[in-house]
C-alpha cells in the first residue's frame, strides 16, 4: 500500500484569498454580552483587552453538551464576527427590520465576504494593521442572543421572539475566532481573508 | 432575500463520531522534538506539561511564510497526532523498513481511525480519562524531521534521504492538536472522535 493510496481518495480544494473589509469593531465592556461600536479594538493572546468574552479559558455552556456546565476549557470564542448582509437576511427572516450586530455582541462586522458564516474552520484572517484572527468556527445562534433581539426590535412577545433568532440564524449569525497574532484592529481596516485547503472526510 | 437562499447553496455533511484507541503516547523532554514513549502524558491548557512544543505561545517559522521568522504567535501546535498505517505508507513510499513516532516528534499514536492525516480542522478528540483535544490541522511534514527519520532508519545520505519525508508524508505525517480540556490521557485509554459538520466554501 503505497502513500498515495491512502492519500488519493479525497478531492482537495486549494487554499484561497479573499479580501474583506472592517466595517465596524465593537466591544462588551458592560456586565453582559451586548456590545457597543468604537474605532478600534486591543487584542492580546486572551481576546479583546477588557471584554465579556475575554481570556484564555471560558467555562461551558450549552453549545458543549458533552461537559457538565461550568467546565473550565480553552476559550476559542474570543471574537464574534457577523457581516451585515447575513443578519439582515435574518432579520427578513424573522419579520423584523433589522438586526443590529450591537444586540448579538459581534466585535468585528466584516464586508465583501459572501456567505461569511460558512468559511470554513482555520480560515485565516490577516488584518492590514498586523493582527491575524483564526476562525474557529460558525457562531450557533443561541436564545440569549434571540432574547436581546426579540427585546430591541421591540416584539410584543419576547419569549416567543426569542425563538425565532436560533431558528432563523442558523448558518448566518457569523462566526467565532481566536486571536492568534495580538495587536490592534480599527474600522475601515483591509482584511485578507485566507481559506485554507479544503476537502470532506468520509470514514 | 431570505436567510435560507444564502445558506442552502452548500450542502452539509452531518457531524459524526468513530473510535480510536491511544496505541502510544510520547513526549519530548530533550533539547530537540524527538519524542520518547511513556505510560501517560499530563496536559495542561499549555500543552504538555515540560514537552518541547508546550506554552502558550511559540514563535513562527517556515509553515507560516506570511510572517517573519520568530514571530510570536499563539500555540495551536502543542501536539502532534499520528497513525501507525500512515507511517508504515511513508515508510514504504521512502523505501525504508519503518518510520518510528520517536523519529518525527509524534506525541500520540492513535489506532483505529482510517487516513488519520484527513480529519478535519475542528474534529475533537474525547479521551475516556477526561482530556480534550482540538484538531487544528494536517501537520505538514518538514525536512527537520526528514534528517532524523533517514538518520535514524540508516540512509547514506542523510541530505537527499531527508527531502523524501516531505515528499511523501504530505497528508500522511498526521495532525497537530491543542488541549481544550486539561488532564492525563494515558497509553491504552480509548478516544471518542467528533467529526464536525463538514461542506466546502466556495466563494
């Protein structure tokens, strides 16, 4: 059995470039996940300086099933990045006008990627001012996130709007990053976007 | 524009799990990557605990030419993951007899899981002892480890000899991982594997 034998069976797609832009950077100072726009954001190993989602290691919640609750694991959720086209998608979605990345507590709005939430696990974001971002993955939209939705757009029914935001945002509400080369991202920034090989595994 | 038509162009592979079991655990305490077999390993959010490639951070070199060399740069390479029939296919490809976990740094062998090299960026690795482990990606083979693979399987020429591992362990040299969840995983202990959903991005 030779390597290539083994290798072979799977389709690589190759690695590629895409560039984005920063549209806006915003931040969770207060005691909650909300987030509120600035110009820019100080990034270390942990996350952005001084944020809710900040640190190098986060307890679990929900989207780990596979752990008790409050398990102490590696923060790889240090940034959310949404970009406007998808929320406004959820948004028409859910009857609402609008869904603003404040009431989701995104950090990073990120224009001129197409379907931004489906880039793939590793792709690379390397930001003009020297940061580099690696996704860790899409962003599952949780009923946290919908409550604040529901309450905003001012939906009679906030429980039932609440709902509506998982449902909808599926593969739309962005992704969650990790930092991997700290330093400073402000709006406006040039992002090149790097998507790593692709290919699908099949036991 | 619903938030469906976005979404729906990419067709998704579900998540799914397969079993391994740990058939080797190894650790580099020397000056240099090359591992020694032991019964257990205790991994911190750092990696592992006094190994070579541990901390939270390391310094670039050339798998990331989009930096200059000794950047510092968050550590998603704490350990390298391989499998005994994908060596054996180096091995074979190299004309040589084997080529040892020892000889290229490997920290954990992992037994029972088909083309090991190919699981995707994301998968993770639940040991029955209590660690987790995230897959950050293929770990692509140098010519660092190529000198000590043809030195240690007796090559006369160590230089040519070292440029055949690249050539041939590309998608075969296994994976590198990084520690979600702290703990001892031990020689023999068996491993749940997640398989994330998985689709490819086309932009």
């Amino acid at each position: 059995m030779s390597g290539t034998a083994i290798a072979a069976e799977t389709d690589i797609v190759p690695a590629k470039k895409l560039l984005a832009t920063v549209d806006a950077v915003l931040t969770a100072t207060g005691a909650d996940f909300v987030t509120q726009a600035v110009d820019a954001l100080d990034l270390g190993f942990d996350g952005i300086l001084g944020d809710f989602h900040g640190g190098s290691t986060r307890r679990s919640g929900g989207r780990e099933p596979w752990y008790p609750r409050g398990t102490e694991m590696r923060n790889e959720r240090q940034l959310s990045i949404v970009a406007a086209d998808e929320l406004a998608a959820i948004a028409a979605a859910m009857g609402i006008a609008r869904v603003e990345p404040e009431w989701i507590g995104a950090n990073l709005v990120l224009g001129g990627v197409p379907r931004l939430s489906m880039l793939p696990a590793g792709t690379m974001l390397f930001f003009a001012g020297g940061v580099t971002l690696k996704v860790d993955g899409q962003n599952a939209p949780c009923r946290l996130a919908g409550r604040s939705v529901a309450r905003n757009s001012g939906m009679e029914d906030v429980d039932a709007g609440a709902l509506l935001f998982p449902k909808h945002g599926r593969r739309l509400r962005g992704l969650v990053a990790w930092v991997e080369k700290p330093g400073r991202v402000a709006r406006g920034e040039q992002v090149s976007v790097r998507i790593p090989e692709q290919w699908i595994y099949r036991a």
